[in-house]
C-alpha cells in the first residue's frame, strides 16, 4: 500500500466528518476480524490497515500540518490503536515511514480489510479456456475512501480502484463484517468463535493457567475475548471459573471494556451475577 498514490478530501467537510465517526463506531469490527487473522495458520486478509491523522505545527501558519495515512501490523488494547506507518509523508518531517505509532480510538479517521472471495476452483477444459479474471478481494470498511470516491467522476473512480487494486463496490453499500448480507449473524458474532468453541474448551483443560495469565498491559484473555467480541469465547471463560472481576493495568473489567465497545451480545452475560 505504500505505493498507492494518495487521495486528498476536504477534512471540515460534514460528511467526511461523519466517516470518522462511523469508523471509530465500527473499529471494533475491524480488530474483531484483525485478533483472528493473527489466529490463522493461512491468513484470509489481502489488506489490513487504520488511518490517522498525524499533524506537526507549521512554521508559516497559525494552523498545524495534518495528514490523514495508514498503519499496519495492528494491535488494539481497548482503548489504544497501535501499529506501523506504511505511507511516505507528504510534508510532516516528525515521522517517517516504519515508525510505530499508538493512538486512542478516538482519533483513528479509518479502517479497512479486505478478503478475496471464495472461488471454485476450475480444473480440466474448463479451467484451461476460462477468461474470467479472479475477483479482487472485497473491501471491509473504508468509509473515508467511500466519501471521496463519491465526489469522483467514473474515470476518476476507475483509476482509483486501479490503483488499490480492490473492490470498493458500491459507495453507498459499507459492510463491516465478512457476508454481512448473506450471514446477517455475523454481525453478531464471528463464525471462527462459533466454529472453535469446542478447541477451546480443550485448551483451557490444557492449559487453565492462561485464565489467569496477564499481559503487560494487565489484559487476561477474558479482558482479550471481551474486546474481540467472542461470545463463544467469553461464555467458556466464565463457564470454567474465569474471574470477571479482574482488572487490567487501567482498571477496567471486561464488562467495562464491552461497554466501552458497545458489545450489547456480551454485556448481560459479563453483568450476570455480578
């Protein structure tokens, strides 16, 4: 990505505005998917970054230099976003790309993943005089490129696309989960949490230490679970003696972290007895 050329939008602009809040709404989905993808031994995301916005003052303005470019390699403990810069800044000379960055959520501007759909696979005559091109992995998010890709004329937007190399699809058409429309459950919960409840139920029997185990940021995997939104998950933690009490280094409990989340499917059942 750090070769794809670089779109400039109008920041004050009401709707660009509202694409921020939509994906510092929506982000959760984001590191949902991303906490998953760290899980797979073969990785299903042809692209995985956040936007921020970065900013230095300028010597010859009252206003500060902003530029709105992506990371990677993300982490996310609830409240922070972290990763790598992957863009060569325009004018900013307080950063640099490779630089590790960390941010609160409420100042990410985007988010965006993407996933090849699945395809048969063609063999024989079939696969030897076929024409079609594979499918370009479907884009997750991405509510700021939308905006700007709805103020381009068609040729513009081609080019753009071009560019990225993805499948944007329909501007007024965001999904945030992997087949929103045809799994409307996922919204909900990721089928991997579904699908693994049983594997993890023998790993904790494994290795029942790990309840217990702690981060460096005082995060314990039901802290983890809770973040990611796995019902499943977190349903097994409490189901075999998970403390739901227990605090991280900043004092919240998971049900504190869902809240923080807006996971409405994990609240009652973080609040139930306690």
């Amino acid at each position: 990505m750090e070769n794809n050329p670089i779109f400039f939008a109008d920041g004050a602009d009401s709707e660009m505005i509202e694409a921020y809040q939509k994906a510092q709404q929506t982000f959760k989905y984001f590191w949902r998917e991303q906490s998953w993808e760290y899980r797979r031994i073969i990785p299903a995301l042809a692209v995985s970054c956040v936007k921020v916005a970065f900013s230095q003052k300028d010597p010859t303005s009252e206003s500060p230099i902003i530029e709105h470019m992506w990371i990677n390699d993300i982490d996310f403990d609830g409240d922070y976003v972290k990763g790598y810069l992957i863009n060569e800044p325009n004018e900013l000379t307080n950063i640099q790309v490779g630089d590790y960055v960390e941010v609160p959520l409420n100042e990410i501007s985007d988010w965006l993943f993407a996933i090849t759909p699945a395809t048969k696979k063609s063999t024989g005559l079939s696969k030897l005089f076929s024409s079609s091109a594979d499918p370009l992995p479907k884009v997750y998010g991405g509510f700021t490129i939308q905006k700007m890709r709805s103020d381009m004329l068609p040729a513009e937007r081609k080019d753009h696309d071009s560019a990225w190399q993805l499948d944007f699809g329909d501007v007024n058409d965001i999904e945030v989960v992997y087949e929103q429309k045809e799994k409307p459950e996922n919204l909900i919960e990721h089928p991997m949490s579904r699908n693994m409840k049983e594997d993890f139920i023998k790993f904790l029997k494994e290795y029942p230490d790990e309840m217990t185990n702690a981060d460096e940021n005082g995060l314990t995997i039901l802290h983890k679970e809770t973040i990611a939104g796995n019902l499943s998950s977190v349903e097994v933690l409490l189901e075999n003696g998970a403390d739901r009490n227990l605090k991280a280094n900043n004092g919240k409990t998971a049900l504190d972290f869902a809240r923080q989340l807006n996971w409405e499917h994990l609240i009652p059942v973080l609040e139930k007895n306690n």
